[in-house]
C-alpha cells in the first residue's frame, strides 16, 4: 500500500494525484496538438 505524503507547510508541496495523472497524460501529447512538450 502505498501512502500519499500531505505537506502543510509554506513552499513546494507534493501535487494532487490528478493533477500529476493530467500531467503524464499530456507531457506526449499537449492538448491534442500531436507535439510533446519535453
């Protein structure tokens, strides 16, 4: 089982999971545009 860190302090912070599987998602294909953003 793996456990999401929560970090409640001022400055960087761990991302929600959706927005980390959004991310992944689009690094390959932006929107749509067929072009990676990497």
């Amino acid at each position: 089982m793996t456990r999401r860190i929560r970090n409640f302090n001022a400055g960087p912070a761990a991302l929600p999971l959706e927005v980390l599987e959004e991310m992944q998602a689009e690094l390959l294909d932006y929107r749509g545009s067929g072009m990676s953003i990497l």
